[in-house]
C-alpha cells in the first residue's frame, strides 16, 4: 500500500517508521529544511522517503505521486495545515482515504467529509475516550468516529444488570447497522460468534453506522 505523510515532525516518523516496517511504501513531505536535514538521511536508511516541499501546494503533492496513493495522512502540528493536505488529497487526488490529526480539540468539528476527512484523530478526545472505558461499567462510551461521523466505534462494559447478561449474542437481534466486533473478557480478545454468550464484565466493542446508539444501548445498557 502506497501512504502518503504529510509532516515530518515526530508524529509523522513514528507513523512512517511503523508503516514501513510493516511492509507499506512510504513517503514523508516536509517543508522545514532544517528537519529535512537532520531526519531526513536517518529516515530514509529506514526505509522511508522523503518529499522536501509545502504538502498544502498541490504541485508539491502531485510530485509527490499523490494520485497514487492508497492513503493521505495529514499529521503535522497545524490544523489548518492538516485541513488543507485534506481537502486537496481528496478533491484533486481522489485518495481512497484520508486520515488527518486535530491537534486543537475546539477544531474538531471541521475534520469531516466537506474537509476531506475520512478519519479525525484527536489525541485529547481519544484519551477521555479512553478514561471513560477504562473506568465506566455500564455506560455506553464513543471511542472514535469514522466517515466523517457516518460511523462510530463504541464500548460497554457489562453490569451485572444488563439486559444482556447470559444471553447470545443471536438471541440480542442487534440491529442492521451495529456490529459486535470484538469482546474483551479477562483480559482476553474473543472474537464475536452468533452463539457467543456475554457475562457480567465484558467490554462489548460494537461498530455502529447511521443512528443506533440508541438501540444498542437499550440492548447492553437497559
């Protein structure tokens, strides 16, 4: 697969490097000279190419091989950067899909579709997310939205009062646009069968597009 990532500061080597060592043909733009030369060589022995130029210049990503690319990340320190690299990845390119980071937690809710976003991956919001799960029995928790919003994956952990106690995962009759699609039980990661019965303490990850919350969390929640 080939990625295209926008901002080589230490979010976008850390998510070069990993792509690259599981076998994804990357390559890093970067506008800063200076970062060019001190990563530059370093990232490129590791496998990882490297595009000095503005990625919010459509030339810069047309010589880039954005028309090629599977995947636009747009992870740099600006979030009108990270908008722009968006927008232009999607209208001029026609990228299959685009990830973009929000640094400032009050823009969030520019990073949708009309900006080119398929993916908004906010670090303040993914950490409360993630608090809540941790610390939330029986409460349905939003860990992240995708599709610009069109989806969303979520959790609850089972209370001993759920509805779905010792019930299968059959007998619950989810709707159409919610699927189970992982249960945490001590610590193990089970995956979801038909016949699957949920206990008490199980984290129940439902992928849910359109407008179900509602539903699911009448049938884990009550």
């Amino acid at each position: 697969m080939k990625v295209i990532v926008a901002g080589g500061g230490s979010v976008g080597r850390f998510t070069a490097e990993e792509l690259v060592a599981a076998g994804h043909d990357v390559l890093l733009i970067e506008n800063d000279r200076a970062v060019f030369r001190d990563y530059g060589k370093a990232e490129e022995a590791k496998g990882v190419r490297w595009h000095l130029g503005d990625a919010c210049d459509v030339e810069v990503l047309r010589a880039a091989g954005a028309s090629d690319a599977d995947v636009v990340a747009a992870v740099t320190g600006d979030d009108e950067d990270n908008l722009v690299v968006s927008l232009l990845a999607k209208q001029e390119f026609g990228a299959p899909r685009v990830i973009a980071r929000v640094n400032n937690p009050k823009n969030h809710w520019m990073f949708n579709e009309m900006w080119g976003v398929d993916v908004a991956v906010s670090t303040p919001h993914l950490i409360t997310s993630l608090v809540q799960e941790a610390v939330s029995v029986g409460n349905f928790v939003k860990l992240m939205d995708f599709a610009g919003g069109k989806a969303e994956l979520a959790e609850v952990t089972l209370a001993e009062n759920s509805p779905a106690i010792n019930k299968t995962l059959k007998d619950l009759k989810f709707p159409r646009s919610a699927t189970v699609v992982a249960i945490v039980r001590h610590e193990v990661v089970l995956v979801p069968e038909s016949d699957t019965i949920l206990r008490a303490g199980d984290e129940v990850m439902v992928l849910i597009t359109e407008d179900a919350e509602l539903a699911i969390q009448k049938i884990l929640v009550g």
